[in-house]
C-alpha cells in the first residue's frame, strides 16, 4: 500500500479522494454515534461539507468520458448536490426518518458502494491499495 499514486494525482482527484476517505470515516463515527447531539450536528455539517466537495471536484475529472466530457457518475455528483442540502434541510425541520434515510442512502451508494469500483484494476485506488 502506497499513497504515492494519490499524491502524484491531479489536485482534483486528490481533493476527491480525500474527501471521500475523511467522509467514509467521519459518516462512520456518525452511524455509531449519539443522534441529536451537539457532536452529531458538528459531525454532520462537516461532512454534509465533504460530501459536496467530493460531488464538485468529480466536475473536473474526466479520465472515463462516455457523453462528451462526462460519465455517468457525474450524474450521481448532480444527485448528491441536491440530496445532501435536502438531508441537512430535512434534519433542520426536525424530519429525522426523511433525513435519517436519504444519509443512510448517500452514504452506502455514493461512498461505500461507488468507492468500491475505485479499487477495479487501472484506477488510481486500486494501484494505492493493491499496488501494480
């Protein structure tokens, strides 16, 4: 295992993938933790914030091109970019089942299962997990 194909990455899949692992954690921490607390609030914005910022980077890379410049996982980046705020705003309004369930839902298909396929042969994941 070597993160020295990440850190040789363009700044956008660094940003990406560093956000994806600090969410992956910090979503964790949140499935485990306290609901309602003061920690489970601050948690939560935090990573509300890493998960918009994997959505956004993922604009700028473009190694699998399928319509043009853009892949079908760009059009999960447009599906996060509307559920994170509808899941904070969801909480905000005190609809905890409706929030509870679109996170449980962003975190197990937008990081756990779409981070899965970054570790097929030929990504960059695969080559810092596994090596060549």
């Amino acid at each position: 295992m070597s993160l020295a194909p990440l850190l040789e990455a363009s700044l956008p899949i660094r940003i990406h993938a560093f956000s994806a692992l600090a969410a992956i954690l910090i979503g964790a921490v949140q499935l485990v933790g306290r609901k309602g607390t003061a920690a489970h609030r601050a948690f939560g914005f935090t990573w509300a914030v890493l998960m918009l910022m994997i959505a956004i980077s993922s604009f700028w890379i473009r190694e699998w091109r399928v319509f043009g410049a853009w892949s079908p996982i760009h059009l999960l980046s447009i599906l996060v970019l509307v559920a994170v705020p509808i899941g904070v705003w969801n909480a905000h309004q005190h609809r905890i089942d409706r929030h509870r369930s679109g996170m449980l839902k962003l975190y197990g298909l937008a990081l756990i299962l779409t981070g899965l396929f970054t570790l097929l042969p030929g990504r960059i994941m695969h080559t810092v997990v596994f090596g060549n």
